[in-house]
C-alpha cells in the first residue's frame, strides 16, 4: 500500500518561466532557495505531525471569494506564460488562481540542482476576462501538466492537482473523469468526512527530453501529516508510481489508502424518478476488485437515496478500481460531455 500505479488519475509539474515580464516576476527567486532531498518533505510531514493542526490560509479578496463557476473559470492562465515553454522540453505548467471552491492557498516550488526556489504570484500570469486582477500574493490553488500525449505538435493538459487532496489526469485518447486522492479519514463517518489537503509542492525540474516528472507534495489535516512523491507518465497508459509516507496525530479509526472519488448520477438500469433524455449519467460504472485468489469482483454503483457502504476484505489484494465500461456514444447520449470517453482508474 505504500506504492502504488495510478492508471488514468493524477498530476505533476515542474517550473520556469521563460516568456515575457509576467512569467519573469513570477519565477523562482533564487535568493530564497534552500537546500532539498528526498528526506526533505519526510522531515517536513513529520514536524508537522508534532505540532497542532493550523488550518491553511484562506484569506480572500471579497470579490473572488463568491465567484460562481462560470466565473471562476473565466480566470485563465495565460498559455504564453507557461512554465519552461520553449525550454525543449516535454512538459509545460500552468497554474489554477484561487478562488470560488479553491480558497486555500497552496505553495508551489521548483527544485533544481538540489535547491528548493519558491515559485512567486503574479496576477499578469492569468487572462481576466470578467473580473480586475487583484493586487498582492494570492499564491496559487494548484496547478496541471501538459505533454505532447495525443500528437507531437500539441501539449495537451494530462493532469492536475486541485482542491483538497484531489488529482486526476487522463491517458491517450481520453478526457477527464474521476479523481483520486491523496488519503481519506472517515468517510461515511456519522461525525462527518475529514478532508486532507495538499499544502505544498516540490516540482523537479524535468530533464530535456524526459518522458516522466517527480513531484512532492506535504499533505496535511487534523488526524494526520504526510509525505508523497508521484513520478507520472503520461502516454497510453498515464502512470503514477507513488510513495507515501503518514505521519499520524491522533489514533485513526477508520482511514483510506489511494481512494477515489468519482461522479455517479445514474445508469441505464437506475433511473428511478430521473426525468433525463440522456441514457446514462456517470464518470464510473462500477467497482472493479481482483482479490489475492485472482477473483475478479464488480460491483455496479447506484444512487441510493440514503447512505449505503460496501465493504470489501482481502489480503494483498491484486488490483481495484472505478471502472467505465461502456465505451459506446450511444451508451449515454451527450455529446458535450462525452461520458463514453472518460477514463478508469485502477491500482495494482
């Protein structure tokens, strides 16, 4: 359980910024850098679970605090800015603002050369298109790769990390779907679910010509601190080799190792009271398990009207997943969501 393969979900990203003033004031500050290893974020985690849970900041200028969707994403990073494009490379960043469901701000460095540089705010960095830029250090909310994943001359964006402890990614020929998730404390807990948040990133700078790119990330909530590296590979299959390490803060009940979340609103075959011309609407068919005795299990989702838990024993489990398995148009019938494409995620 500490490493795992994460098929189609994910994200990862370095940076450098080449093009124009913006990305210029918004590159690293060299001044700042300190020295980094791989025990670095270990270390990091581990301090933090010694310490009391501090909430990260969420302090907000009022008008981006009660945006609504179609205006939070009206806040579009600006394409010719992004991270170590014209570098030769073949990956290039860009960077989520925060705001509307992203309020807490998350940090985001490059490391290079054993050295760990801050990577700094710049509201040039975004196109606003119905809203003033702000002034001061918002920071960022997250952040999401591309790579040349379906053809040589386009960067298509293959994964992201935003909100809470949620990434997801796509592999060739696929669009978003389903998310995972770093860790999860007690879900379908009656006290309610508590939510682990990225707080920080460490991006490594990507060798020319690099097919795969390692990300750190400190993890942290009111239970529990950790520490993950993610190497992703984009390609036919998007590939996330990742350790983690937990450092908890209290005795934890009830808790989830590489959980996903996917959207559910109903199948063909469960359509009671749903008044939809579609055939069907969901990111995930169904719960995909192959246990230790190469027993394979699956379990159709549904949407019960109440709460309902399934659960699943094994020991050295071989595989699971959240798995989309009708892969026809017809299927669904939306031809603006594309339900058919969306991809699914095991771990094995």
């Amino acid at each position: 359980m500490r490493r795992r393969e994460l098929l189609g979900t994910g994200v990862s990203l370095p940076l450098w910024s080449t093009l124009g003033r913006s990305a210029r004031a918004a590159a690293a500050d060299t001044a700042t850098s300190t020295p980094f290893d791989s025990d670095t974020v270990p270390a990091r985690a581990r301090s933090l679970a010694a310490q009391a849970y501090k909430p990260p900041d969420a302090t907000l200028p009022k008008e981006l605090t009660n945006l609504d969707y179609q205006q939070y994403r009206s806040i579009r990073f600006d394409k010719a800015h992004a991270l170590w494009l014209g570098q030769g490379g073949n990956f290039t960043a860009e960077f989520f603002h925060r705001g509307f469901l992203y309020k807490d701000r998350v940090d985001i460095f490059e490391v290079a050369n054993g050295q760990a540089t801050p990577i700094r705010y710049d509201p040039n960095l975004f196109v606003w298109e119905k809203l003033k830029p702000p002034t001061g250090d918002l920071g960022f909310a997250g952040f999401r790769l591309h790579y040349p994943l379906n053809r040589l001359d386009y960067f298509d964006e293959v994964c992201a990390f935003l909100g809470a402890s949620y990434f997801r990614a796509v592999a060739r020929g696929q669009g978003y779907g389903l998310s995972a998730r770093g860790l999860a404390i007690k879900t379908a807990d009656p006290s309610g679910e508590e939510f682990p948040l990225f707080r920080s990133f460490w991006l490594e700078r990507p060798a020319p010509g690099a097919d795969a790119i390692t990300v750190y990330a400190l993890l942290d909530s009111p239970s529990a601190a950790a520490a993950f590296r993610f190497v992703i590979r984009p390609g036919q299959a998007t590939i996330f080799d990742t350790d983690v390490v937990i450092y908890p803060r209290v005795d934890i009940s009830l808790s989830g190792l590489a959980p996903l979340t996917s959207m559910f609103f109903f199948g063909a075959n469960d359509r009671g009271n749903i008044d939809d011309w579609r055939a069907a609407v969901h990111d995930s068919g169904g719960l995909a398990l192959r246990t230790s005795h190469d027993e394979r299990i699956f379990r159709p989702l549904n949407n019960p009207r109440t709460l309902q838990i399934s659960t699943f024993s094994d020991v050295g489990p071989r595989g699971f997943g959240l798995m989309q398995r009708s892969r026809h148009l017809a299927d669904y019938q939306d031809l603006e969501a594309h339900y058919e494409k969306r991809p699914s995620f095991r771990s094995r």
